[in-house]
C-alpha cells in the first residue's frame, strides 16, 4: 500500500540548526499517524473467512519542514529526519528580505528559533531578537501565514539587567506588533545531550565555578518536552495567540544543580565562590574569542530566579507532563563518569539530598 511522506502542511523552522530546531525538525518530519487497516487473511485450513484488525504505525509521515540556513555543514544532519524530499534546507540572510519571503511563502505555519546566547560582530543582541523577529513576522502577515509561533526566553524583561532577556521582551513586542495573533512561548534553561548547561558544569574537573554562590532558583526543562510543545501547537488552534511558560517540574537552587550533576558522575570538586564583578571583568575577556566559553550576560542570568508569569499558560494547558532534571540528567552527564564507574545505575531516588522549591500560585 503506498502511502504519501507529508501530511500536507508546510512549516519554516527558522533556527533550525540550533539546539532546540533540531529536536523541532525532527519530531515534525516523524510526526506519526496511526491509520487503522483491515487485513483479510484466508486461514490455509477449511474455515470461514477470517478478518483481523490492527494499527500500523506509518513513520516519517509528517510535516514538509523548509529550514533556512547560513552554514552549509551545519544543516545536513537534519535531512535525515524525514522522508526523501521532505527536509527542504534554503540558504538565507537575515537582513535579506527577499529570502525571507521565499522561505514563508508556501508555509502553513513558521516557527521563529533564531536566538544568541552571546553577541557577536555581525549581530547584536538587539538586531537578532528584535529586528529580525519583527522582520519575520511582519513578512509572515504580507504573505499570508496562519500561524507564527515565536520562541523568546523565561525571565524576559523590558526592565531586566540582562541585555538578552531585556532584548527577548522587546523582541515579543515586535512580533506581537507585526502579527497580533502569533503564539510566544517561553522556555527556560534548556537542557538536552547537546546543551550547554549541564554539559558545562560534567566537564569542569575538580573545581566548579558559582555565581552568587549558586542561590539563584532555576526551573531547568528538557529540550524534548519543549520540542513536543512546539510541535503540537501546529495542529492545536486554541493555541493562537497564547503565552506559554515552559519549564521544569521542579525549583533548583544552581548550587543544587552542581550537586546533582556530581552525584550522577561521582567525582568530588572544589567548589569557588566568585563574586559577579570579578566573573564580568574575566568574561569580558573570553568574549573577545570567536566562541567565547561563556558570555557576561550569562554571568548576568546566573544570578536571576526563574519567574513565572501571571497569566502564563504552560505545559499542563497542553496536556503535556515534563520530565524531572535529576531523573533525566545521567543521559546528558554520564559522559564525564569513570570508566570504573560509567555503566552504575543512578543513585537510589529515596536517598535524596536535594531540597525542592515549591513556588505558589
């Protein structure tokens, strides 16, 4: 029996070659669909005719996924997450209106990813998340788009000490301006195989690095649960123009991170305590590199608490239950571990030594 790839939608996943498109892509191009068949199967011994009934999974029948892209190594490895002809990579510019507009114009829906976690001498923090989100959209209603879901950051702010999340709120202005009806969604610290979060504190070896003595609360999500967020909010119309707070079932201090990520590696460090003045004169400096390690305005956010919006919706509203930090990080962090110890199962859930946080509504 054959059956088409594509569902029939269209969607432009701009950022798609970054941390979270990835995962995006991926669960679009194989967004399933259960069909039901019936089969009629005659039994080889003298008997009635005989039908049986089941359900056949059909992979890679999804959505036709168009990714713009800068770098032309950095988009391969996305081709493989759909059907022959259903990844359409489309080399663009962002300040290239034209290119814009052929990468939108056949789109059901668009999803805007681009973000930067440090500025660089091509783009600031204010032309990535505002004027180019804002061009986005605005190109996204002259051509016709349904839907425009726009991912900005937990904590954004215009009021923020952070130049990123001051940019993000600003950046969700510009969107909701140029198309009233797109979706925002905003996730928290992202965490994932490929993440720069946990990844950062697995690989220091024998000493950590806290900012503000690691008591700032975080509600760290796994990429995954965000990416099916997003993914679902393409078929779901009572998602049009919501507000979405995504982030992790549980409140940890940073400190509480590090202790989690040391117990799943079981290596002892020497924790240092650095006061923020003295991290931003040192990141100052490791920004000058073309990949600096860590950016001042992360030192920045380091000593910001996760914040939960009044009005918010979040993943409950999508019916969605993410998945716990300190049940998911071994997948992220057993890279660090010991030989001697690298297959140990997790430590013994009832054995806890990390106090949860519970924020009141």
């Amino acid at each position: 029996m054959a059956l088409e790839a594509v569902s029939g939608h269209i969607a432009t996943v701009f950022g798609a070659t970054g941390f979270l498109g990835r995962y995006l892509v991926s669960k679009l191009g194989r967004n399933k669909k259960q069909i039901a068949m019936d089969i009629l199967l005659t039994a080889c011994i003298p008997s009635p005719l005989i039908t049986f009934s089941y359900n056949h999974y059909v992979a890679k029948h999804g959505t036709q996924v168009v990714i713009p892209y800068r770098d032309e190594d950095a988009k391969r490895f996305l081709k493989v997450t759909g059907d022959l002809g259903q990844i359409v990579p489309l080399e663009f510019d962002a300040r290239n209106e034209q290119n814009i507009i052929e990468a939108v114009r056949h789109s059901d829906i668009v999803y805007n990813l681009i973000g930067r976690a440090y500025e660089t001498k091509n783009f600031k923090y204010s032309q990535i998340h505002v004027d180019v989100a804002g061009r986005i959209a605005a190109i996204c209603r002259e051509q016709g788009v349904s839907r425009f879901v726009h991912v900005s950051a937990l904590n954004a702010d215009v009021n923020s000490p952070s130049e990123f999340l001051k940019t993000k709120a600003l950046g969700e202005k510009a969107v909701k301006a140029a198309f009233p009806d797109a979706t925002i969604v905003r996730p928290g610290w992202l965490y994932g195989v490929e993440d720069k979060f946990l990844n950062r504190m697995g690989m220091t070896e024998g000493y950590q690095f806290l900012i503000n003595h690691g008591q700032a609360h975080v509600r760290p999500v796994h990429v995954e649960d965000v990416a099916q967020a997003l993914e679902k909010m393409e078929g779901d119309e009572s998602t049009v123009g919501q507000t979405y707070d995504l982030f992790g079932p549980q409140e940890y201090t940073f400190g509480e991170v590090h202790d989690i990520v040391n117990s799943l590696t079981k290596r002892r460090t020497v924790r240092i305590h650095v006061p923020t003045r003295i991290a931003l004169r040192f990141t100052k400096l490791l920004s000058l590199l073309p990949w600096p390690y860590i950016s001042p305005d992360e030192i920045i956010r380091m000593g910001i608490s996760d914040q939960i919006s009044l009005g918010a919706k979040t993943f409950e509203d999508l019916g969605i239950a993410p998945k716990n930090l300190d049940s998911t990080a071994l997948t992220v962090v057993r890279r660090y571990r010991q030989s001697s110890w690298f297959d140990a199962p997790p430590p013994d859930p009832r054995v806890g030594k990390f106090k949860t946080h519970h924020i009141v509504y």
